[in-house]
C-alpha cells in the first residue's frame, strides 16, 4: 500500500498490473485507454470489483462507490488516481 503521490505513469502501472492479476488473458497492448472496458473486456461484476479492491489495495486510495463511475476507462481511472492521490 503506498500513499504517495502518483504520477499518470505510476497510477497506469498499478491499474495494468491489478489488470493482470485478475483477467491474465487480457493483452494490455490492445486495451484502447480512452474506450470503456466494459467494451472491450469480457470483465463480469466480479471482476470489476475485484479490480477496483485490487487497485484500492496497492495504492491506499479509497473507491467510494458513487466514484466507480471513474474507473470505465483505464485513463479515467488513472486520473482519479493521480487526483486523488494529490488531495489526501
């Protein structure tokens, strides 16, 4: 768990790596970052939980519900990331 502040590259890395650990056949080089992952990952609710938790576990940042929203696309995510890791 780190509670530093993170850069766009670092909040990617954590997003891509949590990624892997819970959908290893997905190849991190055809996920378009801007497009939601519901489109383009078979990701059931379970999995999207599980990568949610995955990326609250490796970075200390909290994901409230109301702000899953951010997480459909990987650049989404990450600028929640960045954000958040700035103001807390």
């Amino acid at each position: 768990m780190t509670t530093k502040t993170l850069t766009t590259g670092d909040a990617v890395k954590v997003i891509y790596d949590v990624l892997a650990e819970i959908a290893p056949e997905v190849d991190a080089s055809e996920i378009d970052m801007a497009v939601d992952l519901t489109d383009q990952l078979d990701l059931d609710s379970m999995d999207y939980l599980h990568w949610l938790v995955g990326i609250n576990a490796a970075t200390g940042i909290e994901i409230p519900d109301r702000d899953a929203s951010h997480f459909m696309t990987i650049d989404g995510a990450a600028q929640y990331l960045v954000d958040a890791s700035t103001t807390s």
